[in-house]
C-alpha cells in the first residue's frame, strides 16, 4: 500500500517536471517566430502545444535510455527517483525565474544521477551512457547546429541578396510555419520521452514492469504528452524574450535557417536514442544564424550567461537532488519523506505566486 502511495507521488511529481520542461522549452520552438513576425504569440503557443503532443507518439528510444543507460534500473528505488525529479523541476524554475534557457534534460540527468550517488555510490551510475549518450551529444549538436544553421543562412543570403527584400521576408515568414512546426515536433518528440523513460524506471522499480524486458505503457506516453503540450500552452515568457531578440535581433530568412537545422538535429538524436538538450541546440542554431552575417550580430554577453548556465545545470541538478535524497531517507524508504518533500515544495510556489500576484497589485495600483 505504502509503496503504490509513493509511485502516485512520482508519477505526479514526473508530470509536474513534464509540465515544467514544455513551460521552460516553449522559448526553443516558438521564440525565433514570434520575434521576426511569423507567427502571433498566441497562435504559435497553441500550435506548438498541438505539435508537441504529436510527436511524443513517434519514437520511444530516448525514452528507453532515459530508463535504462543512465543509472542501472537494479538500484532504482522510487524515492531516487523522487528525489532526481525535484532536482530538476528545482533548477528549471531557477533559471526560468531568471530567464536563462538551460536544460531541462541535463537538469533531469543530473537529479537522478545525484540521487542515485548519494544512495549507491558510483557504482549505481552508467558512466558510458553519461558520457557516450548525454554528454558528448550536448557538446555536439548545439555546434553542428550551429553550423549548419550559418551554412544554410550563407547560401540563402546568396540566393535571394539582389531581390527585394519585402518579398523575400514575407517569403521567408511563411516557411517559418513549416519550420516553426518540424521544431516543435522535434522537441515533442526528444522530450516528452523523458519523463516517459522516468516514469518508466519508476514502475520498474515498484515491481509493475520487468527490469530485463519491458515496454513504456501506453498511458505513460499519453499522460506524458499531454504534460509537456499543457507546459508548452502555458507558455515561458521571460525565456522567449531571451531566445527570440537578447541573443541576436533575427531576420525571418535567419529565423527560419535557425529552425531548420535545429529541428534536423534533434530529429536525428532522438533517432539515435540520444535525450538531447533542445535548448543546447536552438541556441546553437540562433547563434550560427546570427553569426554568419556578421560576428558582432550575436550578443556573445547574453551566449555567455547562457553557457555558463549550461555548464552548472548537471552539478546543480544533481547537487540538489542528493539533497533530497539524503533529507527523504531520514524518514526510511516509505511514504513519509516524500509527502513531506511535496507539501513544502507545494507550498514554496504558492507563497512564490501568491508574492507575485501580490507585487503586480501594488504595481497596478501605483500606476493608476
């Protein structure tokens, strides 16, 4: 009994992180449209949100490494994997408070890898799929992204430089629809997969799946579709204002190379298996587009932030998910330390809303 208590607290908790990823990520798909007019706000929020859904149903790969070539699922207890969840919603709202796109993909490696430290030691991680499926790949794609996306921009500049440039924008801003929907496809796709593999590792480790052979059910797949579609409607306002004009100010022809060589390289990782930072590699792609017309077009500042956010999400992530650990097993292996994690954490975001809603009330009364 106990022990299906705390499988409904993971599984809800699995999908507060799902929720928060599309929230935090809707920057990396609808940011560079919205910035060069492709596409109102809202109407690229929705479809983005209908897109992500989509594309969580066609693979399950990433899902499966996230299950199984991370940590070794034989040492998984659903409280690490409780507490590697709230490393990583903890590090999203972090830096979604400040604006910074990291990665929500490395934030939930780095929750479970330093839940499971703390736990088993090193010898519960697999440091070959850490290093040959996680880290090598976010060192990769956002630079092949990046070069793809100047190689492309170059050739376009080439293409269309002597035609009139109102035509050629207005050209552009619709085949920012198409790319606006590849990426968000893509990002459904690579992501949502993750809390699949999460919720997975979870029920194997509640005994419900075989740890040598089995399937991501169906109703994980749905449920976890559908988190990161509402995360994504819900729309992450401070990071698309970051993504879509601090990093560089982006003509439609950039922000649709832009697009296009971030969806192909998130495509061809979820192909692979690889759980890819989608924020790694837009950016990098934003970057190469903007870098190719001229070096001074990018804000390096603005990228720099942006990486060194990049290179703190694993330890932070991890860090705090060691944290909780250590703080739930206080309690043993039960229930107990889980409710109390999720009543106060509940309880932190509501006094964080309530202050805010409380700040926008004294600010409207002031102006009027």
């Amino acid at each position: 009994m106990e022990s299906d208590i705390i499988l409904v607290i993971v599984v809800a908790t699995a999908l507060g992180f799902d929720f928060t990823n599309g929230f935090h990520d809707t920057a990396n798909v609808v940011a560079t449209g919205i910035s060069t007019r492709a596409l109102p706000p809202k109407l690229a929020v929705t479809l983005a949100a209908i897109l992500n859904f989509i594309g969580a149903f066609l693979s399950l790969k990433v899902a499966a490494t996230v299950a199984k070539d991370i940590v070794d699922p034989s040492t998984i207890t659903m409280t690490i994997v409780f507490a590697g969840l709230i490393g990583a919603i903890a590090w999203n709202l972090i830096t979604w408070y400040f604006g910074l796109p990291s990665s929500s993909s490395h934030a939930l490696v780095g929750g479970l890898v330093g839940a499971s430290f703390v736990a088993h030691g090193f010898s519960s991680i697999s440091g070959e799929g850490l290093l040959g499926k996680v880290m090598v790949p976010a060192v990769i794609a956002p630079v092949l992204a990046f070069l793809v996306a100047g190689v492309s921009i170059i050739v376009i500049y080439r293409i269309v430089g002597r035609l009139r440039p109102g035509p050629v924008n207005r050209g552009f801003r619709v085949g920012q629809w198409a790319s606006s929907g590849l990426l968000a496809v893509s990002h459904g796709t690579n992501d949502a997969q993750k809390t699949m593999g999460i919720i997975t590792l979870a029920l194997v480790a509640h005994g419900s799946l075989d740890a040598d052979n089995f399937e991501v059910p169906t109703w994980v797949i749905f449920a976890s579709a559908s988190a990161i579609a509402l995360g994504t409607y819900s729309g992450g306002w401070r990071i698309i204002k970051t993504m879509g004009s601090r990093i560089i100010k982006m003509d439609p022809a950039q922000g649709f190379a832009a697009q296009g060589a971030g969806a192909s390289a998130i495509l061809a990782a979820s192909h692979a298996g690889f759980p890819l930072s989608t924020t790694h590699t837009i950016s990098g792609a934003v970057m190469g587009a903007g870098a190719a017309k001229r070096l001074s077009a990018v804000r390096w500042g603005v990228a720099g932030n942006m990486m060194i956010a990049w290179l703190l999400t694993i330890p932070c992530a991890a860090a705090i998910g060691g944290i909780v650990y250590g703080f739930t097993s206080i309690f043993g292996d039960g229930a107990a330390g889980p409710l109390i994690v999720s009543v106060v954490s509940v309880g932190l975001l509501l006094a964080v809303y309530l202050r805010r809603l409380q700040r926008g009330s004294v600010l409207t009364a002031a102006e009027a």
